[in-house]
C-alpha cells in the first residue's frame, strides 16, 4: 500500500460529530477511512461528470457527429453480418 501523507481541513462541528458516530458504529476502522472513503466516491463522481460534459459538448460539435456517422456507416455491413450468424 502506498505511503500516506498528513493533510489538515477543517469541518463543520457537525460533520465531526457525524464522522465520530460513524466510526464508533463500525461504518470504517479509522475517521481516515471513512474521510479517503467518501473522497474517493467523490472524485470519481467528479471524473464521471466531466467526462458526461464532454461527451455532452462532443454531442454538439458537427466534425465528431459526422466522424461517429461515418464510423457506424463503415461498420454497418460487418455489424449485420455479425448479427446474421445469431440468428
């Protein structure tokens, strides 16, 4: 496991009070598990959005619609054959 490194915030009394019980109930081993638990969930809820964003501008950029048109149009054929040996 890699090497853990301080770091220092402050929080709200009752979020403090909130962490304690959490720990004190068996919801994590330690407030810094529970703390790099809920970053962790949050960062990667952040990196989900981002990349939501992007598609969502892509969405609306005509040069990427008509490389994904022309991309589907290449494979429609191999898609169908594909599709035919399922059936």
């Amino acid at each position: 496991m890699a090497r853990t490194r301080k770091a220092t915030f402050s929080l709200q009394p009752e979020v403090l009070t909130a962490l304690d019980e959490a720990v004190r109930t068996g919801a994590a081993a330690s407030k810094n598990a529970l703390v790099e638990r809920a970053l962790r969930r949050e960062l990667k809820e952040l990196r989900r959005q981002w990349r939501q964003d992007q598609w969502g501008m892509a969405a609306q950029d005509p040069l990427f619609r008509k490389d994904i048109e022309d991309a589907e149009l290449a494979f429609r054929l191999a898609d169908a054959e594909t599709a035919r040996r399922f059936e």
